[in-house]
C-alpha cells in the first residue's frame, strides 16, 4: 500500500466528500484506512459489567480507493510514484511536482 499512518488525505468519494485529515490506522488485509474526524458512525452499546450503555461515535475505516494523498509541497491530491536512488533506496514521490514525499 502506498499510503502510511501520519499522511494527509483528501476523500474522493462518499458522504465525506471533500473532506480532509490525517491517516491514524492502516490495516493492509482490507486495504483500508481509519481517518482522524472522517467516516463517523454512532454506534449503540449495551449496558455491561463495569460499562454504561449508550450510542458512541466511532471512526469506521476507508477504502484507498476512495482516498488520495495531499502532496505537502503543493497541496494537491495526487497519486503516490516510487523514485530509486543511487544506493538503491526507494522514495516515495509525488506524481504532479515530483517532490519527496516524507
């Protein structure tokens, strides 16, 4: 996955359209996402043991697909593109100013 935890996103599709945040978990078996702020579901828990019942809001994970990165140089959503360096190291790169990606 080219996406990484701490990367800025900008949704390209859903009922958070638009919308912008930063990346807080990557889980790579369902190529998905968790985003601060971003795809809120309230959820209503029971009364157990030790817990109050109630309706919490929770952030429920993304598709890449519907996510593109932010370049922090020109702040545009753009694809990921890898770049080799003389030693062999791969980079990440943005794919509109071609500038590497942290």
């Amino acid at each position: 996955m080219k996406l990484k935890k701490g990367d800025k996103v900008i949704v390209i599709a859903g009922k958070d359209k638009g919308r912008t945040g930063v990346i807080k978990r990557v889980i790579l078996k369902k190529q998905a996402v968790v985003i601060e702020k971003i795809n809120i579901v309230k959820k209503h828990i029971k009364p157990a043991k030790g817990q109050k019942g109630g309706i919490i809001e929770l952030e429920k994970p993304l598709f890449v697909g519907k996510i593109m990165l932010v370049c922090p140089h020109c702040t545009k959503p753009t694809r990921v593109g890898y770049q080799l360096d003389k030693k062999g190291e791969k980079y990440r790169i943005c794919r509109k100013c071609q500038s590497l990606l942290k």
